[in-house]
C-alpha cells in the first residue's frame, strides 16, 4: 500500500483537534513534501523523521514522501507530530501496520528516542472525545496521558520500540543498547512537598481570620485593606490551604493548563487549588494570557479553581485590573490573536490586598497618616467601581494587637478550618444540586429572590441598606450569597438575622472604616 | 584513471545493460556537448529517454538518488533537446528516468530504475 495513515491531535489554546496524518509514496526522485499549514517547527520534522527512522534501522523510503496534515486549513505547531508523521510514511511503504486508527504523540531526537511534548493532558483528553481512545506518547508522558479516563495508553522510550510494536522487520530494527536511554526518562517531577502554609501562624485577627473562612467556604471574592504589616499576605496565603481538594473534573482541568504551560510532564492530578500572585508590575498580556502566535495562558487561567491573589492591588496597571472583570463574571478568557482563537477556563477566586493610602497609615484615627485627601481618593480610584462590585468580601484589616501577638491563645490550625469549610461546602453542594451549583458564588441572583428567597424579617437590614442606597442591586444578591456561606459555616439550614447582618457588615465594612 | 571514475564507467554499463533487458533500446553513451553530458541516451518505443545514471559503492554518503538535484535535471531537459536536433530525430515524446547503482564490489550491483522523474 502507497499509502499510509494515522492521528495526532493539534492544539488550540486548550481546545484540541484530532488530526489525520497521510503519508504517499510517489515513485520519482527523493524527496520529502510535507502539507498542511506546518509551522516552522514541524517543518524541521521533515530532517529530524528521516535521520530518526535510519537510527532505527529501518530508513524511510527512497521515494518521494507527501505527508497532508487534514483538515489543512488548520494551523499545526510544535514538534509532537513527529511520530504520527514517521509512522505514516512507514506504513505507506508497509514497513509496518495496523496503526490507523492510532494516535501519535511524540517529538523525535535524531537518535530515534521519543520525547515528551507540552500539553499531552489536554491532547489525550481531545483524542478520547473525537473516539480514538489507542494513544502512543513518549514514556516520559505516560503517566500523564494516564491521567485521562477510558484512554488506551503505552509509552515507549525509542522509535526502534514503537516500530517493533507495530509489525516491523524485526531482524531489522535496532533498538538502542540499554542504558542508552537516560533522557528518555520519564521527567519525574519528584515527590511535592504538600508544605502548608498554617492558619496557626496567624495571631489574634479573629475577623479576618472568619471573613478568610467565609471567602473559603463559598468561594467568595476578598478584599483586605490595611496598614502595612497587618497580615494581609499572611492571610491570603493561607487561604488555599483551607480550600477543599479539587474534584475530578476540576483537577483535570486544572492539570490540563498546567501541562500546556509547563516544561515537565506531570505524573498525577493536582488535587490543591492553585495559588497565583503575580507581581504587580506584570503586563494585561502575563495576567490574562497572550504571546505570539497561539496566545498562552496568564496568571489567572493558572489560577483557573484556586486563587488569584493580587498584592498592593491599587499599583497593577489600571488596564490589568479592568481586564479581569470579564473573567470575574464569565469564568472564562477568550483571547484573540492573528494566528488563532485560544479560550481558556478562568474561574479564580480573587483576592486583593491593600493599604489603606499611600502612607500606608490611614487606618483606625489616621492621625499619624501623611497623605492628603486627594492622594488618598486617587489610591482608591484606581480600583474601580465595577471592579469592587464583584468582591463580595470587602475587609478591613487592623494591626494585630500586643497582647495577641505575645502570649495569645492559641489559634486555630489550618486542619481544623479547613474542616469547617469543607462541612459548609458540602451542604451547599446538597442544597444546589438542582441548579446545578455547587457554591454559594456561583448561584444566579434570580434564584435567591425566588426560590431561596428568605423572609423579610431575616433581610430586613440589608432591604433598608438598597434603600439607603449603600448597596446595589447586584451587591443586595452578592450579599445574600455570602450570608448564606456564613449560615452553613455556622451549620444553619438558612441564614437567620444575624448572618445576614455579618454578611452585610463584612462586605460594608472597609467603607465605614 | 581515478577509482571513482571506473565506478562511474562500470555503474553506467550495468545500467545501460539492466535497460536494455527491460526493453529499451541504449542509442547512444555518454554523449557531451558545451552544457553538458549525458549518460545514456535510449528510446523506448517512439520515446526519447535520457537516462542519468548515479552509482556509489556505498550509501555512507546518501543514497545515490539523493545526489539528483534539481539544477542537474533542469540541464538533462536542455540537453534532451539539444541531442535531438544534433540528431535530427524525432520523438512523439521524451522523458527522463534516473537509475541508480550500488555497486558494492562484491559483483552483485543493486540498481533502482525511476521513470519520468521530470
């Protein structure tokens, strides 16, 4: 048969594309053609495939080889296409068989070892949908590629070994001696330490510390505001690790970014939400994503089911923070580039700390405060008002006092809250299976008007606060939400007066202050 | 003369006579003018074939078809009509095949004939 075909998977963002790989064989002068939209990188295939193939000891055909890469008018990249392309070209000079309905996925070295490839995760995942479940990645992706549901795997460490798997002349192929296969290895990240940052670290700070459980427990936005050294970062720190693990279709998700933007493959699910600050010169382009060509995911596609933690939030770039309230809302980024269309998940819970001025010394009296009134109002101004809306949690953080600090009680560890939070979450999830929620955040405003709706006697105090026009709309439904994070926290069936009072006080509260 | 150019002679002798058992009639070797030479000049039926013949004793260096570039094949068209009109011959068509020959020395060459490679 002059003609050979199998599957790889192109990616797109974390979108991927099955990919069908024909290889002909034309009887005239060699060369090699390869088809199909190839950036530069695959087409340097073309050299790594024919030297790869030799050092197997099985030569690509003398002939002239035409590889098409369907559907061709979608742009391919990278390198992982290497082995579907090899094996097609060897099956079309029937050098082996039985790979057609198999998918590649692999960069070859000109020795003819398999190496791994940036985001197999998301790649397997792809391939399983589209129905091709037999997936052949380097050994250094196995176990990763693993990680997907109802896929067939087998990782192999040289070409000589996929083409011996595959019906190749066994007297001719040359597998690498033994122990030649060192950067073959697969790419153990080593064991994670799981260090936790404790919430035992943290001294006195009682409404902080509650207003850090309530934004756990229902995956409410935060804002800190207070005088340097309060423990604003201590606490945003030690947020995730009161976070409950992620579930299976999270983890997927958050692992699946994770290998698109790493160099390493990863061996098993990340199961702890993911904790992000970047620093807060970063460009719009490193928070939300970009990059030429394909864009790549930023920091708060990484943050994707964790945490976005911004620190000293008033000096990123105004446009930085204005370009984060589409994700706030949506849960996802769509990002635009000449090459493509690339949209990434970006469901983080936002965490933003700062001072309460400039001087850093406005708080309680501000009498020691140097700033003037205008140099405070602008500091404010540069977090909008749209933006403030969204954070459920607005909290004003004062400076621990002595007699906490020294010889306080003990406080609570981070095992204990994050036991609390993770009662509360399982009674939300309960409570809004039928809508298809599983946390307080996420729960549309006509649901708690309607079916969840509470009676006037528990919302009396926020009903005169819409009227006094101290909240809006959208933060009469953002504080309900948060009122009933704090009912389950305190185990209530539904919010009672008081958590609804709590709820209003710790989202009006950096305002009174 | 140099041992490539007895290989050369000997390669094109063993193509000329693998030709000739496949049906084609050799007219003419190693025909030269100002841009160039050809190897064999053979007709097969009413068609003109030149035939550029590549022989190595080893593939160490590539396989002999790979030292086929496109400048030689662009020279094998001129000449294709070049020997024709010194010839005064005519042809319902012409073509150019390209045979190679490993020749290991081992008195068993191994030859690969491509037809119309252009």
């Amino acid at each position: 048969m002059a003609l050979g075909r199998t599957y790889s998977v192109s990616l797109v963002g974390l979108n991927g594309h099955i990919v069908e790989v024909e290889a002909d064989i034309g009887q005239t002068l060699p060369a090699f053609v390869l088809l199909g939209l190839p950036d530069a990188s695959l087409n340097e295939a073309k050299d790594r495939i024919r030297a790869a193939a030799r050092n197997a000891g099985v030569p690509l055909s003398r002939r002239k080889i035409t590889v098409n890469l369907i559907p061709a008018s979608l742009p391919k990249r990278g390198s992982g296409f290497d082995l579907a392309i090899v094996m097609a070209a060897w099956a079309a000079a029937g050098d082996v068989r039985g790979c057609a309905a198999t998918v590649f996925l692999a960069e070859l070295g000109l020795d003819g070892q398999l190496r791994p490839v940036r985001g197999v995760l998301p790649a397997v995942m792809a391939a399983v949908r589209a129905g091709h479940p037999r997936v052949m990645v380097a050994e250094g992706n196995r176990a990763e590629a693993a990680l997907v549901p109802n896929a067939e795997i087998r990782g192999f460490s040289s070409l000589a070994e996929v083409a011996l798997a595959f019906g190749a002349d066994a007297s001719k192929v040359q597998l690498p001696p033994p122990g030649d296969t060192a950067c073959a290895e697969p790419l153990e990240p080593g064991p994670v330490p799981r260090f936790v940052r404790d919430m035992a670290d943290i001294a006195g700070q009682a409404e902080a510390r509650f207003a850090v459980e309530v934004a756990a427990a229902g995956a409410h936005h935060l804002m800190m505001v207070g005088p340097p050294g309060a423990g604003k970062t201590m606490l945003a720190e030690r947020l995730p690790g009161i976070l409950p693990d992620l579930t299976d279709e999270h983890a997927m998700e958050v692992t699946a970014i994770h290998s698109l933007g790493s160099e390493r493959s990863c061996s098993e699910l990340r199961r702890r939400p993911p904790f992000e600050s970047p620093h807060h010169t970063a460009t719009a382009a490193a928070i939300i994503g970009g990059g030429s060509g394909i864009p790549r995911p930023g920091a708060a596609s990484r943050a994707h089911r964790g945490v976005l933690f911004l620190d000293e939030a008033p000096e990123y770039e105004r446009r930085v923070l204005e370009a984060l309230r589409e994700p706030l809302e949506s849960g996802t980024l769509v990002l635009h580039r000449s090459a493509g269309t690339a949209s990434y998940p970006a469901r983080f819970q936002l965490i933003l700390a700062l001072n309460p001025c400039p001087c850093g010394l406005a708080n309680g009296k501000g009498i020691d405060c140097t700033c003037t009134a205008q140099q405070r109002r602008r500091y404010f101004s540069r977090l909008s008002g749209p933006l403030l809306d969204r954070v459920d949690l607005q909290l004003a953080v004062q400076r621990v006092a002595l007699h906490d600090y020294v010889g306080g009680a003990a406080a609570e560890s981070t095992t204990a809250v994050a036991l609390r939070v993770a009662r509360a979450r399982q009674a939300q999830a309960v409570r809004l299976a039928p809508w298809g929620y599983s946390t307080n955040s996420d729960v549309q405003g006509k649901i708690l008007r309607e079916e969840l709706r509470l009676p006037r006697s528990v919302t009396g105090s926020l009903d005169r606060a819409l009227d006094r026009n101290l909240v809006s709309a959208r933060g009469w439904d953002r504080t309900l939400r948060v009122a009933w994070t704090v009912a389950d926290l305190q185990g209530h069936s539904q919010p009672d007066a008081d958590d609804v009072g709590m709820a209003l006080s710790l989202r009006l509260q950096e305002r009174a202050a | 003369m140099l041992a490539k150019d007895q290989l050369g002679r000997r390669g094109e002798a063993t193509a000329a006579e693998f030709l000739e058992r496949a049906g084609l009639r050799i007219v003419d070797r190693n025909w030269r003018c100002s841009s160039g030479e050809i190897d064999l000049v053979a007709v097969d039926g009413t068609t003109l074939v030149i035939v550029e013949v590549k022989t190595r004793s080893s593939e160490d260096f590539g396989h002999p078809l790979e030292a086929i570039t496109a400048g030689k094949l662009e020279r094998l068209y001129l000449l294709a009509s070049k020997w024709a009109r010194a010839h005064h011959s005519r042809f319902t068509g012409f073509r150019v095949d390209a045979v190679s020959v490993l020749d290991d020395g081992t008195g068993h060459p191994k030859i690969d004939h491509l037809r119309a490679v252009i």
